[in-house]
C-alpha cells in the first residue's frame, strides 16, 4: 500500500504571497490531519477533516485553512504569507475507526517564506 | 487545552546504552499515549503506544511506562543503537471530542554513538 503523499516538498515564496500544499492519504484513508513543525514550536496541530468536513481546527490565524475532496485527498492553503510561517507541513493520514494515535504521516512539504 | 511538557531536549547515549525520554501531560488519560520516531527528511512514524490502563507495554527494545496518578509516561529504548539516532515525540490525546487531534511535545533529539 502506498504512504501519504505531499506535494510539492520543496516550496519558496515571497512575504505576502500565498501557497496551496497537496495531501494524498493512504488508500482507503478518509481522515486527514496537518501539522505544522517548527524548530520553536515543534509539532502544532493545524486541522482535521473527514468526509470533506473539517472536524477540528487547532489555534492558527485564519489565513490557514483548508479542503477536502471527495476522493479524501486534502488541500490547505495559506494566504498572505508571512515569513513565521516558514515550516515543515506534515498531513497525516487515518483510517476511520481508528485511534487518534494511528496516523500515518506523510515527508512533509519543507515552506520557506523569504 | 491539552498540554505535554518533554524532557531531556537532546540526549547523547552510547551503543549498548539505555536511553530514557520523559513526556508530563495534563488532561484526563482517555485514549493511547503514543511515542513517534521521526528521522532527517521524513515525518514522523508511530513507534509505540500505550493504553491509559496499562502501566507498562514491551516491543523488542522500546518500552513505554505509563504513571497514571502522576500524569507522566516515559520511553525506554534498551541497547541503544546508531540506527536509533533520530528525534523522538510524545504524544496525547486532546480530548473525547477532539477526533483526531494529537498533543506533541517539543522532541528530543537523540544520538547514539558507536
């Protein structure tokens, strides 16, 4: 079975810019989560979605937001970056019914903002 | 709000060694503890996790101790190896209504030495 998959993993944007990153969750997956991992601030919980409706949301301004698609493939979007959001974003994946420890997470898409 | 404090921030530990890494967390234990392993350029990949009614879980070197009335579970990884270098994460649960949602603690980066 394939992994998650995120693309692209390399990304470099300009202040003020936005940014769409891509999730693929494993194959049967339907709920996806992203994180966002900084040096500082480690790993942070950005927001879930299952079913194309996001479940949960963590304490990110609104600029951050996100989609899912009926195939369970996940899209989140950053508007007016700003260089603070320079980080690794993890989409995780998970199976329904499963424990919220059991997440597969995918490379990550490596942001900087310059 | 879920909150998880994670100790040391790095640790040096020979081949052969015991390394031990600390995780305190703060709300109710409700679901699995888990510990995540994750190396340069990959995501995080779960390595082990605990029920909250289990004092201890045993898999091959790593072993989790879960101190219920103390709010605290700690990882053990048992002849350290150079393979086992790499930043580990603990983890918790939100709460009931939080889905998927993990609560990370800062990482520890380990280093095994030959």
């Amino acid at each position: 079975k394939a992994g998650v998959t995120q693309t692209p993993r390399y990304l470099i944007k300009t202040r003020g810019q936005q940014v769409t990153l891509s999730c693929s969750p494993i194959s049967g997956h339907r709920s996806v989560s992203w994180y966002q991992q900084t040096p500082g601030q480690g790993l942070q919980f950005l927001f879930e979605y299952f079913s194309e409706t996001q479940r949960n949301k963590g304490n990110f301004p609104g600029r951050f937001s996100g989609r899912q698609f009926s195939n369970s493939r996940s899209e989140m979007n950053v508007s007016t970056l700003e260089l603070g959001d320079s980080a690794l974003y993890l989409c995780a994946s998970r199976r329904q019914g499963g424990r919220p420890h059991e997440q597969y997470f995918g490379p990550g898409t490596r942001l900087t903002v310059t | 709000q879920q909150q998880v404090k994670q100790s040391p921030q790095s640790l040096i530990v020979q081949k052969g060694g015991i390394s031990i890494i600390n995780c305190a967390y703060e709300n109710t234990a409700f679901d699995y503890f888990p510990w995540y392993q994750q190396f340069p350029g990959k995501g995080p990949a779960l390595l082990i996790a605990i029920r909250p009614d289990v004092s201890e879980k045993k898999e091959g070197r790593f072993t989790i101790s879960f101190n219920k009335s103390a709010k605290q579970f700690s990882l053990h990884i048992m002849d350290s190896q150079p393979g086992d270098s790499a930043t580990y994460f603990c983890a918790a649960p939100s709460d009931p209504t939080s889905y998927g949602k993990l609560t990370f603690g800062q990482g520890t980066i380990l280093t095994v030495h030959p």
